[in-house]
C-alpha cells in the first residue's frame, strides 16, 4: 500500500472553465478564465492532496472486492484520493454567493481529478516496469461500491473518516485501473502487488 502527500498538481483553466460551461451554463470568455485563475491562486491553501493506493493480484481481488474483472486483466489497482475539507467547507460558507461557489466547484473537480491523475501515473510507472499496461481510471457509480473499496484501500491513512457503507466526503474520489500483459512472457501477476511503500513529493 502506497501513501503519497503533499504533491504539487497543476490547474488547467481551460478544462475548469469547460467544467462550467457544462454543469452550470456559464460562458466561457476571457472574463471568466480570469476569475478562474484569481480563484485558484487564492484557494491553493485550502488544497492538500494525498493519495492512498494498493495493488491486487486478479485472485485476491476476485475474493475480496466486487470489481468484474476483463479477460485479459491479472491485477486491478484501487486508488483513493483526497484534496482535504477546507476548500468544501469554503464553498458551502454564507459568504459564498452563486459565481464564486460555482468557480470552487469547478476548482475542486479540477483538483480532484489532477490528484488522481498523479497516482496514475505512478502507478503506470510501475506497470511498465512488469510488463503491463494500464485501463484507463474507472470510477464507481455505486456508492456502496466505493465506500467499501475505501475501507479496503486505508482512506483512514490520508484523513478522511468513513463508515462502513457511507459514501465518500464530496473531496474524495475512488477509481481502479487494470493491468494487462503485454507481450510474451509477461502473464504473471505484477511482483509489487501489495508492497508497502510511502513516497511525500
């Protein structure tokens, strides 16, 4: 199991202002790509990403989890990451009107996605290292799901405070990725699956 915090991420104003447009109809102009870079240089203080992972051999996952396997997949890596309450917490305050809420949404699904985005590319560093590739990240659409692969991944090491079959805080995010063999001789379960590790960047 592997513990990651403190990382820098990036934020990319573009996408965030796309989010906007999507979720809450805004329109994208330089105006609104300009409060999205005011918002983030403000609120990187209430960001603190940390990450928690672990990788699963195919057989132990198959008794563990209710993840369904693909054909070809012999180890599934369950990944949990957290930004920390504070930038929620500023978002639901009274002093939040409809326009900067909406920005600290935008900029929490941003941060959440580039942490994410951070163990994935760690752990993708390792699948190559064995030979494999990687699914890209899927997320659970039921709560129950990923709330008990929280509990199996430790989202206790990275602060955040679950019940067994409670859904994750809103600043939290599970996903899992797949890994497949490439090439010839490559068809045995990852060496690292399990290892514990801690890495602070």
């Amino acid at each position: 199991m592997t513990k990651i915090r403190n990382f820098k991420i990036p934020f990319r104003t573009r996408e965030m202002a796309r989010w906007l447009k999507k979720e809450r109809g805004l329109e994208v102009t330089p105006d609104l790509e300009q409060s999205i870079e005011r918002q983030v240089k403000e609120a990187r203080a209430w960001i603190e990403p940390a990450a928690v992972y672990t990788t699963l051999t195919r057989q132990t996952a198959e008794k563990t989890t209710a993840i369904e396997f693909p054909e070809k997949a012999i180890a599934v890596s369950i990944v949990a990451v957290s930004i920390g309450p504070a930038l929620d917490d500023e978002r639901q305050t009274p002093q939040a009107d409809a326009n900067r809420e909406s920005l600290l949404a935008a900029l929490g699904q941003e941060a959440l996605a580039q942490s994410l985005q951070f163990a994935v590319r760690l752990i993708q560093e390792q699948a190559k290292d064995e030979d494999c590739e990687m699914t890209a990240p899927a997320c659970a659409p039921d709560p129950q799901l990923a709330g008990s692969l929280a509990m199996l991944v430790g989202v206790s090491r990275i602060g955040i405070t679950l019940e067994s079959g409670a859904p994750l805080p809103p600043f939290a995010r599970l996903a899992w990725l797949f890994w497949t063999p490439v090439g010839k001789g490559s068809a045995v379960a990852p060496s690292k699956a399990g290892r514990a590790e801690k890495v602070t960047a």
